[in-house]
C-alpha cells in the first residue's frame, strides 16, 4: 500500500513500548485492530521483534482463536498483510484474529534470509512466529486458547498444516488457502509433494481451498499435492472453487472472494465445533459508483490544489500503474490525498488522506473508474 499527503513519506521509527512502527499505519477500529509484538530467538545471540496485527469483538471474551498466516510475494515485499476482509467476518461472529507479520515483513524485524527452493527450511522458520503468537495469545484473559483455528493463504496454507503436525494444543482445524511454496528455476514441486505428504503427521482436520484459474498453483497440482497429503493418512477435504476474477490465487484477501470461499469455512468450522453465527453487524465502507467526472487516465482532470499539482499528479501515475484492488483518495480542498492497493483499499486511502488533511476526504478513484 501507499500513501501521500502533503508530501508526506513513509517513516519508521521506533515505538513507546519497543516495536517498530510505520508512520503510515491504519488501525480498523471497527473491527478492534490493534498491533501487539513479541520476540522470537531463531539462534543464540539472535533475536527479533514481530508485530502481530490483533482484532478483537468488543466485550470482555474469552473469544475463540483465528491465526492467519500470509504468503510471501514474489518480489519480496515487505508490505503488510492484514487480511481485514477475512477478519471482519471472524470478528462478526465473535473470534479474535490474530496475524503475525513474519521477519521482514510489515515491520517485523529480521532478515529476508529464507533458502531457495527449500519449503521445510522455510517453514520450520516460519514456525516460530505462530508459537510467537500463541505465546501472546495465551497471555491473554480474553481470548480462549482451548478453541484455536489456524488459516494460512499461500505459503501460509503451508505452514499452517506443517505447524499441524505438532498437534498443538487448542488447535481443533486448520484451513489451507492457495497453499504451497513456489520458486523460479529449480524444481519446487518434487519437495513440495514431499512436505504435504509430512504434513500428514496432523491428526487435526483440514480444508483445502483453491480457485480454479489459480496462477501459482493451479487445480491439477492442488489435487496432486492433496492426494499426498491423503495417501501419507491426512485428514481433510479438498475444495475448488470456480474461476476468482483476475488472478485466483488471490480469493481469499480479496472483498470478491468472500461469497465463493466463507461457506466452504463456514461449514468445515462446524464440523470441528466451532461457533459461525454472527453476533455483531460491523458495516462495509460504501462503495460509490463511477461518476463521469473524468477518465481513469485523465492525471490533469484530477483536483489537486495548483500548487500541489505536480507532486500530486506524480503519485497519481503511479497509482495508475499498481495492479490490483486499489483506490485514490483525495481531500475536498485538493491539498491532500492517499491512494492503497491492498483488500481493502478504500478504508485505506480514506484514512491515509485524512490523517494530515484539514478537509474531509473522499474517494476519487476505484479500480478503473473514477467515483469523485
């Protein structure tokens, strides 16, 4: 995600209680999001600090867990996933999410030191920051340890089922979102099959869940990697959903992918015993419709102020060039703007334009339209 206002540029510091923060951080209170850290030692002499975003129902708890896990993009960002579309509908039905943020990742600390090609080096690494938030979680008064679901998208699929075979404690299911571990000139699937077949150790119960224009590992190969999985005597169900838009690997962060993938989740959380009925509405952001004020591309239409023109129209091009669900927001004055690519990229603009704006904000751009 990105973020300007007034010139305004991304800053990390060093927080009260001795966590790395971003200047650019967006806390969903709606939906209680908080960010706790804790500290993992990978070695002797090693240490680093995690930041775990934490979204929690109002009231006193104690609330049954989620633990979501992230994947790693290809080139290497560093940006945060928070996965707020899937929060949201945990939190309504009254969990507390959890999302650790790895080392290099989303203000985490450490070193992006991952070894190519090699899926359990990586995940055995990976480890540490689901036991990192358990430790925080069973901290906690208001969060129930005894009812724990872990869910992981990408590579985070992965390491939920190979964190399953420790048969942790609480932990009743774990649900696999696009899962696996991809990487470019070598052969990944070999070692791949391999550690599903590992992961088979589990005695908890598992869905996978993949869409069916999925570009990093499509239909076929998540029937291989499942069959693995089943032969070495795992328990779980596999599911593929109908094409997502764009890219399917993305369904589960992305808004559009709610209604294909919750009631697969829905109905494997109660076959473990775990509660789905909504005890709270949290309301979406309205989304306004396409305008007419001015063509997408139209960079000179757009109102900024005169003087912030161009240093306006600049980060606008670059908006215009991110892929992905993304919005622009703009102050009413023109003074002031943010712009997000993300799953939730309207709260995000909005918030990021009216941290530093002196007028309210609103949005002026979504995807391909314009909405001012």
């Amino acid at each position: 995600m990105k973020r300007t206002s007034r010139g305004f540029l991304l800053l990390i510091g060093l927080a009260l209680n001795g966590g790395p923060t971003f200047a650019t951080d967006h806390l969903d209170r709606r939906i209680g999001e908080t960010i706790l850290y804790e500290r993992i030692s990978p070695r002797p002499g090693k240490s680093f600090v995690i930041r775990v975003n934490t979204f929690l129902p109002s009231g006193p708890g104690p609330f049954p867990l989620v633990i979501l896990n992230h994947g790693i993009d290809p080139d290497g960002s560093r940006d945060r996933v928070r996965f707020q579309v899937p929060a949201r509908e945990f939190v309504q039905r009254g969990y507390a999410v959890m999302v650790p943020q790895r080392r290099s990742f989303g203000g985490s600390e450490g070193p992006r030191d991952w070894p190519d090609c090699q899926p359990g080096a990586y995940t055995r690494e990976a480890q540490r920051e689901i036991h990192a938030t358990l430790r925080l979680a069973l901290a906690r008064d208001d969060i129930d340890t005894r009812r724990i679901l872990l869910v992981g998208h990408s590579v985070g699929g992965l390491v939920g089922l190979k964190t399953a075979e420790q048969d942790l404690p609480g932990v009743v299911g774990v649900v696999n979102m696009a899962g696996g571990f991809r990487w470019e000139n070598c052969d990944w699937q070999t070692p791949l099959l391999e550690e599903m077949r590992q992961a088979a150790a589990s005695r908890i119960p598992s869905l996978w869940v993949y869409a069916e224009n999925d570009r990093m590992f499509p239909p076929e190969l998540a029937r291989q990697l499942f069959a693995s999985y089943r032969q070495a005597g795992g328990a779980g169900r596999l599911r593929v959903l109908a094409a997502h838009p764009g890219d399917g690997h993305l369904f589960f962060p992305e808004r559009s992918g709610l209604q294909a993938w919750w009631p697969e989740v829905e109905g494997f959380m109660r076959a473990v015993g775990l509660p789905t009925r909504k005890v709270r509405h949290i309301a979406e952001t309205r989304r306004p419709g396409e305008s007419g004020f001015a063509a997408i591309g139209d960079v000179d239409s757009v109102p900024f102020v005169e003087h912030e023109r161009e240093a306006g129209g600049k980060d606008y091009r670059t908006f215009l060039e991110a892929a992905g669900q993304r919005a622009f927001a703009l102050s009413e004055d023109g003074d002031a703007w943010g712009w997000s690519v993300s799953a939730n990229p309207l709260d995000e603009a909005l918030e990021y334009c009216n941290t530093n704006s002196s007028t309210p904000c609103r949005a002026y751009a979504l995807d391909q339209q314009v909405v001012w």
